[in-house]
C-alpha cells in the first residue's frame, strides 16, 4: 500500500499478509486500507478493511477474524443492509479456526456464497477475489474492444512503442491500451510483451539474425536496432528462432533458426 505495508500501519497480521499477497498479483488494481465509510440504514458507518479501485470500480473485503455467533450476526446484518440499499461490491473473509460458537448460513441475510472466503491460518486465500477482478478486466476491455469511438492507431514514425507509454497518451488503463492498439495495428507491428515493434524494423533485425550464431550475438543486434531488452527473447522466437540453453551462461545459448 504506497509503501506503507508495515505492521503499525495495519490492525493485525491478518490484514497485512493479506496487502502484501495481493500487492504482488495486483494486476494494477489500487489498493486503500480502510477506505471511506459505507452508510449502513439510520446513518450508521461501516468501514470495510479494504478497498480495491480499477476503472473508477470499487470491491471491498471485509476480514472477520476472532468472532462469536452473535458478533458475525451483528457483522452479516450491516453487510446485508449495504447490500440490499446500494450497489456496494463487497466480500466477506471469516477466519474458520477462530471461532468460538457454531457458524452459521449467510444465506439467510441474502448474502451469496460467491460473497464469503473462508480462511484457516491467518492467510486470507485471494484467489476468489482475484478471479472476481480479472472478470471485471475482461469485462472492461471486451467492451472497448467493441467501442468503434476508441481508435488507437500508430502514424508509423516510431519503430518502439511501450504500452505505458500508449495508455498514458490515451488516458486508458494498461490492459486495455494493449487490447486495442493490438486490434488497430496488427497489420503493422508486432506485439512483444509490453511492447510493440513495427514489422519494418522486424524485418530489418531479421535479416540480420542471419549471421548470428549464438542468443547473444543476437541480443547485440537488437540492441543495436533499439530493442528494449525484455523483448529479445520474444521478438526472436517470434522471428522463428530457438535459443538452445547449455548451461546458465547466455554467453553458451545457441540460435537455431525453425524449420
């Protein structure tokens, strides 16, 4: 969270393996400790745990960890209440191990399953969440992907392009940027990574990779034609080579040309 992930910035253990884990798969979602307070009926304040915000959408988690019956009630009640009164996205993590009475069904407060990630061991899994985020990514860009009004077209006088730089000019996030300017240039570049190549300058390193006899002989080439670094094991496959590994040394890696 902004650098902040440190225990005195977070109310347990829980919480803070949580952020960690999730700022490592994040995918560009922001993350918020303790955002702005939900309005439960009467004007009574919730404040979930956490807040994830992508694309102007907003999920929230709310960890339970030590809890008795009543308590979890008390908890699903408000839940049930934001839910029922606004389009609040909102999960629910019940730590199992800590619980000092019978659980009970969430069903019965018109919570969804889908809603409820049960934890053991203090780790709170992101994996129900996470796949829930990436559907709200393929959601996004399926849309624009249909959306004649967005056009990203190359005018062909870079050879380089990074997505960052493409989703920074077009006020778009990364995912998207990639998805519709892939759409609107395949005719003219190649998409390595996070980078487009223009076929042109494809061609030119092509021809060169004739010569080379070993990966890194190869690496100089593109290097010399401005090849960002990350791209040369992509944009050489992609050009029908195999690099043959004999040892961790890529002074030692063959190129081999596909037949």
């Amino acid at each position: 969270i902004n650098g902040r992930s440190t225990s005195s910035y977070f109310d347990s253990s829980i919480e803070e393996k949580f952020a960690i884990k999730f700022e490592h798969l994040a995918n560009r979602w922001k993350i918020k400790r303790e955002p702005d307070p939900l309005i439960v009926g009467k004007g009574v304040a919730f404040i979930p745990d956490f807040l994830f915000e992508k694309y102007g959408r907003k999920v929230y988690l709310e960890i339970v960890g030590f809890w008795t019956k009543e308590y979890l009630e008390k908890k699903f009640q408000k839940v049930s209440e934001i839910l029922l009164n606004s389009n609040v996205d909102l999960f629910v993590a019940v730590d199992e191990e800590l619980s000092c009475s019978k659980p009970f069904n969430p069903s019965i407060y018109g919570i969804s399953k889908n809603r409820i990630i049960f934890f053991r061991k203090s780790s709170v899994p992101i994996k129900k969440l996470q796949e829930y985020l990436k559907s709200i990514d393929k959601e996004q860009i399926d849309a624009k992907m249909f959306d004649s009004d967005l056009k990203i077209r190359f005018d062909g006088t870079k050879d380089v392009i990074s997505i960052e730089e493409i989703s920074d000019s077009y006020k778009v996030p990364i995912e998207i940027a990639s998805a519709v300017a892939s759409r609107d240039n395949d005719v003219d570049y190649l998409r390595i990574d996070s980078w487009f190549v223009s076929k042109a300058k494809a061609n030119t390193v092509a021809k060169r990779l004739t010569s080379a006899m070993k990966f890194s002989e190869a690496c100089v080439i593109l290097s010399e034609n401005f090849i960002p670094e990350i791209c040369h094991a992509g944009l050489i496959s992609k050009l029908g080579y195999d690099v043959i590994w004999q040892s961790m040394d890529s002074d030692d890696a063959l190129l081999v040309k596909r037949n």
